[in-house]
C-alpha cells in the first residue's frame, strides 16, 4: 500500500465525519430520525478510520530491524515477486527472526569495526528450538551449499563458517500453511577461530599451556574453585553439562551460578564437547569458561593446586596479568 493511498483514504474519512456532525439535514423536523441517522453514519466513518489505521500499521511495523538484530514476516513479501531481500547485521552477536517465510533473504552479516582481516571472521549460528519454514544455506557467487535443513537440523545445535565461505541464504520451503511457522537463529561473529572452536573442534579438549591459563583466569567471562558434582551426557547434542558445587566466585557475566542457602556455596554448571571425554573426579579445579548463545563453555579446567602453583610463579617473576587471591 502506497503512503498516497492511506492518505487519501485518512482525508475521505475525515471529510465524511465533518459532513456527518455539521452538515445540513433534510429531515429536521424529527429530531430522533436525526439523531438515529447521525450515530449510524458516525459509526460507519469511525469504522472506515479504524480500518485505515490497522492498515496504516500493518504497513510500517512488519519489520523491526537494528544493527544486531532483525525480526521481519513474510505477510509483506509479494508472492508474485522474486525479490530477495537484502539483511544486513553489523554486530559481533544478534539475532534474526522471519515469521511467516516467503520468499528468501539474504543476509549480509559484518562488524562495525573494520579489519583488514575480514575474510577470517568466523560465523557460528544457534537455531531457535522450533526454527520452521525455511532451509538456510551459504551463498557465494550464486552457488547455494546447505547449512541446516528445516526437517533435519537438531535442535540447539550451532553451525560455524567462515564468512569467506559466503553469505546466509534463507529460502522459504513451500508450505500449505504458513501459519506458526517462524524461523530464526542467534549468532555471533569471531574474529579467529579459537572461541568458535568450543563448538565443533578437538583441539578445545587439550589442556591450557602455563600463559594460557593465566590470561584465561584475567579475562573469562566466567572463573570460579569449585567441585565436579555430577557429569551429564547428552548423545544428540553432542556435549557433556558439568555440574559444579564452587566454594568461590572470581568473575562471572552472567548469574550460571547461584547461592545454595546459607552454605557459602553456589551451584552451577558447564557445557563441554562430548568427545572431550570429561569425567567426575574428586579435589577442587580452576572451572574457565566463556560465555556464548546464553551458555558458559569451558575453556581450561586444572586442579586448583596446580594453578595456584603456576600463579605464585608468574606473582614471583612480576610476570602475573592480574590480582587473584589464591587463599
């Protein structure tokens, strides 16, 4: 609908009120039938400008869009068209929501800050739970390569790429009913591949070197001293959840862990890859994870003693990269 059509139809409607509340009646010599006529023309109008509005509304608010994220519907794509619609992202972690798909899109995702290493950014994407409606691919120079398909992607698993690997093409399936179908995903942007790799690489199983450790303990988003309490598998997911008592909370983003009562200490939890092999075991460790999709990863995990080792060293040389007490 063009912005000139709401107009006209805005102005009708406003003339015809003006027509109905001031305009001379042949009938007037009974008031009632004035009156009757008057409320009826008067409900009709406001009828025709609530309409109007509805419209006026539909029009300007099928889409959402920020620099982080877009939430769109396919209502509004031309079925008759074959447009695809540009998207562009321009955060490091967003998210992107299409309810009733139609048609495609294209989304273009990029950082705000320029890097001359742009073509070794790293894409991972976490599709929403009940993500329907559409398959999404990689495109790169016309050629479309799968990524995740709506019947057999499982659920909460992430997808990674490089961003020199192309763009996201999201193309609407043919459905007979397109209503409840919503298809959406979070993602982030990495600028190498290593956090990128908590998802879906071995190398993430092997232990911190002495350097690593240290800086992980400085700058994660979560550090805490605790107890492996109970250690879950999941098979499908592809991922083991480590369940941890902690006796001490150096740093965390987000509220994972949690106070038990009184008790001084707190419970919480860490998701790990499956074939890292993570078992129960007995004595204190360093837990180090960061935080993606809403879930801490883990990152290094040595025993508590030996970290406090390791940092009295770096402590002794002047060579530490932060203060943490080792008590």
């Amino acid at each position: 609908m063009k912005p000139c059509d709401v107009e006209l139809k805005v102005f009708t409607a406003t003339e015809r009120l003006r027509f109905v509340l001031f305009a001379p009646l042949p009938w007037r010599s009974d008031p009632r039938r004035i009156e009757k006529n008057r409320r009826k023309m008067l409900s009709t109008v406001l009828d025709s400008v609530l309409a109007v509005l509805l419209v006026c509304k539909a029009a300007t608010s099928q889409y959402s869009i920020n620099q982080c994220s877009w939430k769109g519907s396919g209502l509004t794509h031309n079925a008759h068209s074959r447009d695809i619609e540009q998207v562009y992202l321009r955060c490091s972690e967003g998210s992107l929501e299409w309810l009733y798909p139609t048609g495609a899109l294209r989304v273009n995702l990029r950082t705000n800050t320029a890097t001359a290493s742009y073509k070794d950014l790293t894409v991972c994407i976490k599709p929403f739970k009940d993500s329907k409606g559409a398959n999404i691919y990689l495109e790169k120079v016309g050629n479309l390569k799968l990524l995740v398909s709506e019947e057999d992607h499982i659920p909460n698993k992430v997808y990674c790429f490089s961003v020199d690997q192309g763009a996201l093409f999201i193309q609407a399936t043919p459905q007979m009913d397109i209503s409840r179908k919503i298809t959406g995903f979070q993602y982030e942007l990495f600028k190498d591949r290593t956090a990128a790799n908590l998802h879906n690489s071995p190398a993430s199983c092997r232990p911190c070197n002495d350097t690593e450790l240290l800086i992980a303990a400085c700058t994660s988003d979560l550090v805490v001293r605790g107890s492996i309490r109970l250690v879950s598998h999941d098979l499908q997911q592809e991922e083991s959840t480590i369940d941890i008592f902690a006796d001490k909370i150096y740093r965390q983003k987000s509220k994972t862990f949690q106070p038990i009562g009184k008790s001084g200490k707190w419970l919480g939890h860490i998701k790990t890859l499956l074939h890292c092999g993570v078992k129960e075991g007995e004595g204190d460790f360093l837990f180090v994870g960061s935080m993606h999709f809403g879930e801490v990863h883990l990152g290094c995990a040595p025993r508590y003693k030996d970290f406090k080792r390791i940092y009295k060293d770096a402590r002794d040389k002047g060579e530490n990269p932060c203060q943490l007490s080792t008590d």
